[in-house]
C-alpha cells in the first residue's frame, strides 16, 4: 500500500510540473537577417526547404536550426524564431530538401527529394556560409543540375 501511495504522489508530482503554462526556458540569441536565393538547373527553385546547422555546433545550447523555405523566385529569408528574423552570428553549414508535391485525389503527397542527395545531409552539402552582425545576404547557391530540355513537341496535323 504504501509503494501505491508513493508512485502515485511521484506521478502526480511530475505531471504537475510538466503541464506548467510556462514551459522550458529557451535562451533567445540575438539574430541577424539572413536572406539569399537558391538556383537548380539553371533557374530559381520554389519551395525548397533550407536549414541553416551551426558549423561545429558552436551555438550551444541553441536548441533548433534557423530555417528558410524559397519562394516563386527562388529567394528565402531565414527564420530563427519566426517571421524572417534571421540567425544567429555564427558559422553554417546549410543543407536544402525540395519535395515535388503530387495530388492525388482530394490527397497531397510529398514525393521524394529532388535534389542530390547530398544535399540533404550536413556532413556533405558542402555549403557554408558564416553570420555575421548586421544584414547578410548569401551568394546564390547554384545547386547545378542540367537545365531541362526545351520541349520538342510538334502540334498534330
């Protein structure tokens, strides 16, 4: 009886302090604006998602990446905590997933990336860029590609 009545105050205890209003405490690091432009196949890539990995993780405790996703033109504005506030000083490495949506009936799914697989991992997208205080605007990042092929498509007489 007396384990019961233990476990039970020590569950109460802890569900208590995890449904504080609150919440943890996530140090806020000033942040810099941080925009840029993708290209892939010679053209502006939309809806690319970019994240920006602190280059020997030297932000600790930084708890997550800024990130960024392109628009029409190919162009971001990194978010750290929101709205394009930009990142924190600091050096990069960035990697970038771009998912070709497929609607399927009424449903939408994310088909696999379309970019090189390497960059879609830190250890070997190869790019980098360093923060620093003020704006910042990142060269383009040409991901390559071959250009697409112009269409050859003759109309039917």
């Amino acid at each position: 009886m007396m384990r019961f009545l233990f476990c039970t105050a020590a569950v109460a205890a802890l569900t208590r302090a995890g449904c504080s209003k609150k919440g943890p405490h996530i140090e806020k690091y000033e942040v810099y604006p941080v925009e840029g432009q993708v290209i892939w196949k010679g053209k502006p890539l939309a809806e690319a998602r970019l994240e920006f990995f602190p280059k020997g993780w030297s932000l600790r405790p930084y708890s997550h990446t800024p990130v960024a996703v392109t628009g029409p033109d190919g162009r971001f504005q990194l978010s750290s905590y929101g709205g394009g506030d930009g990142a924190p000083a600091g050096k990069y490495i960035i990697t970038v997933v771009c998912r070709d949506p497929t609607i399927k009936g009424k449903q939408m799914y994310s088909t696999a990336n379309i970019l090189p697989k390497q960059y879609s991992q830190s250890a070997t997208s190869g790019l980098e860029v360093e923060v620093v205080e003020g704006k910042n605007v990142v060269p383009p990042l040409d991901l390559g590609g071959k250009p697409d092929a112009p269409s050859d498509k003759k109309s039917a007489k």
